[in-house]
C-alpha cells in the first residue's frame, strides 16, 4: 500500500489548513455565502448573506438578514432584514431595518437607526445608532449614547450614559450595585433596580458540559477507549445509514467551506440558546437537555468529521474506498490522526473543533442538497 502514515498526515494538516486560507463564496436564491481569511460581501445581496472568516466586512446592502461570525465583523451596508453577528470585535454601522442580535468582546452598534430591537451581549457593549424597539443588553459595561424608543433591560455591572441617551419605555437594571439614571434619560417610576450576584457563567457552563459528557459515558470508554466508542458509532452510521454517509462526505468533499459554514451555526444555535436558558429557573431543565444534545452533537460530528478528512485523505493518494473495509480503515485512521493531532499545543483544540464543523456540516450540507433536490422535483409535478 503506497498510503503511509507520515504521507496521511501532512495530508490531513493541509487540508484542514486549505479551507481556512483560501477564499470560498458563492451564491443561490438570491443568498450569498462567502468564508476566507478576509470574507468580503462587497456587492448587493437579493436576499440573505452569510458570511464567516477571520476579517469579515459586510459593505454591501442586502436585502434580507446577515449571518456572520469571525474574529473582526465589521457590517456597513444597509440590512433589510435582521442582523446576526459574533466575533471578538463587531461593529455595526449601517441601517438595520428590523432587528440586531449581536456578541463579542466589544460590541458597536454605530448606524443612524435599528428598526427593531437590539439584543446584544459582551465585554463592553456601545450602542450609538436610534434603537426604535426595545434593546435587551448583558455586558460587564454599557455605552449608551442614543435614543431607545422601547424598553431597556440591562444586566451587568455599569452603564455610561452619553449625552443624547434617551429611554422612552421602562428600565429594568440588574447589577451588583445600584446604577444612578440620569432624569434627562427617564424619569425615576420608569426605573427598577434589582440586585444580582454574578457568577462565572462560562465556567459553569463548560463544567456543566464537562459533567454531562462524562455522565454519559461510562468509566470503561473514557480516555483511550472513548476512540473506540466513536469507532463503533462511526461503524454503524457508515453501515446502516450507507446512502447518507455517502452524500454526507461527497457534499464535505465538494463543498468544505459550506459544510464549515452549516456545522458552525448548528453547534452556535444550542451554545447560544445555553446562557438565555440559565438566566431564568424554568428554563434551566431545559439547559440541561440543550448541553446533553450539545455533546451528542460534538461526539457524532467529531466521528464523522474523522472520517470524512481521512476518507479524503485516502483518495487523494488513489486508495479505492468504496469497499467497507477501506471506509472503516479510514474511519480508525482518522480518529487517531485527529485524536494525535489535538495533542498539539495551542492549535491542537483548535483544529479538533473544525473536524466536528466539518462532520456536522457534511451531514447537514447533504441533507440541505437533498431537500433542495426534492423541492426541486415537487414543484414541476404541482405546477
């Protein structure tokens, strides 16, 4: 066998570094998906944009919502519909015209107005544009510098009114210590104060997970054994789900970025939906059951990612993997060479993390392409 070991891992590291570096977009329905280093939407999007990188700029009017996340997002085109975003900077400066959900260690929203509400969470949260519903913010400091035509309620520990703050609605503030309203902001019977204690919420959050991840499975499977437990699951996804395991990894093969694209927002719609279940005593059960779905979540993505990358791997050295035996050869190969390679200091969770992306995108993009396809097939026979 021409494979070897060495050969099968350069190979992976590559192609887990090739999606990260080079630019992918493209379009269909009228949305734009665009992902790189430097994600760019620069022209007029008919409907929905998503965007994903380390830099993503957002300067083009779109006429429905705006999906992002990356390190710097920086949205200044006009925003029909609403606005999603999460990165360590995020700035939104042009016209939103419904509602701005938005997360980051600092957070800017800097446009003329924000048709609809604003939920916004961070280290430091400035919004300086017109919120014309009500805004929903949690952050260690607040900036307020404009007019909010709604409701504020705020949870944190400070607020900075600027000079053209204004409330309109109530104002709810839950802090440690109390936070003096300016009159010029809204009148004090408009005003409640409620005293919280905070905690690490991410630490208990991530011991939340740690606890449950290791409660669902027994002692004998932990540490090495955990790759054989994946082995076995990856085996019988493989085996007894044949016809989607194929289009899961052609539609990772072809479509790398995509499939990153689709496994980010599935794991970011339960990591966000966490926090807002804690915050209230009937939503905890739920937060519970939401973490349990998480790790099962990360545990099929990280098997079959496993798979996918070292299947891909495989023939790009022309190996034939039609057979079972070479689809579970790739299978073991992967998991080692992803479990060898999460050792790696620094970068090594890292890249753990994008191998469970590309295993959930590969079985969502392909289950997109599918119902896609059906649709497609439906329509003429209705018509």
């Amino acid at each position: 066998m021409r494979f070897s070991v060495l050969g099968a891992l350069g190979a992976f590291v590559m192609l887990l570094a090739a999606p990260a570096a080079a630019d992918d977009s493209y379009a269909i329905g009228g949305d734009v998906f665009v992902g790189g280093a430097d994600a760019s939407v620069a022209e007029t999007v008919k409907n929905d944009a998503f965007a994903m990188g380390n830099n993503v700029s957002v300067s083009a009017n779109v006429g429905g919502d705006v999906h992002s996340i990356g390190n710097t997002v920086t949205i200044s085109g006009a925003v029909t519909g609403n606005v999603y975003a999460a990165g360590n900077n995020v700035t939104v400066s042009g016209n939103v015209f419904k509602d701005a959900s938005v997360a980051g260690a600092n957070v800017t929203l800097s446009g003329a107005r924000v048709a609809g509400n604003v939920r916004a969470a961070g280290q430091n949260v400035t919004i300086g544009a017109n919120v014309e519903g009500s805004a929903v913010v949690a952050a260690e400091t607040l900036h307020l510098n404009s007019p909010v035509t709604g409701d504020l309620n705020f949870t944190g520990r400070n607020i900075v009114f600027g000079n053209d703050a204004r409330v309109d609605g109530k104002i709810l503030i839950r802090a440690e210590e109390e936070i003096a309203v300016p009159a010029s902001v809204a009148s004090a019977d408009r005003v409640t104060f409620e005293k919280a204690q905070f905690t690490d919420m991410a630490g208990q959050a991530g011991h939340m997970a740690e606890q449950t991840s290791q409660q669902a499975l027994p002692q004998p499977i932990r540490g090495f054994g955990f790759l054989a437990a994946l082995f076995v699951i990856g085996i019988l996804y493989i085996a007894l789900f044949r016809r989607n395991a194929e289009n899961s990894f052609s539609a990772f093969r072809e479509h790398p970025w995509r499939s990153g694209f689709i496994g980010i927002f599935s794991l970011g719609a339960f990591v966000g939906i966490i926090p807002v279940l804690l915050a209230t005593i009937i939503g905890i059960p739920f937060a519970l059951v939401a973490v349990a779905w998480l790790v099962l979540m990360a545990f099929v993505g990280f098997a079959a990612g496993a798979y996918f990358i070292a299947r891909w791997v495989f023939e790009a050295f022309n190996q034939n993997t039609e057979s079972m035996w070479m689809k579970a050869l790739a299978l073991a190969a992967g998991l080692v060479l992803v479990w060898a390679i999460g050792l790696l200091p620094f970068v090594g969770w890292i890249l753990k993390v994008l191998v469970v992306f590309a295993g959930l995108g590969g079985i969502g993009l392909a289950w997109v392409q599918s119902t896609a396809r059906k649709t497609s097939i439906e329509a003429p026979a209705a018509a």
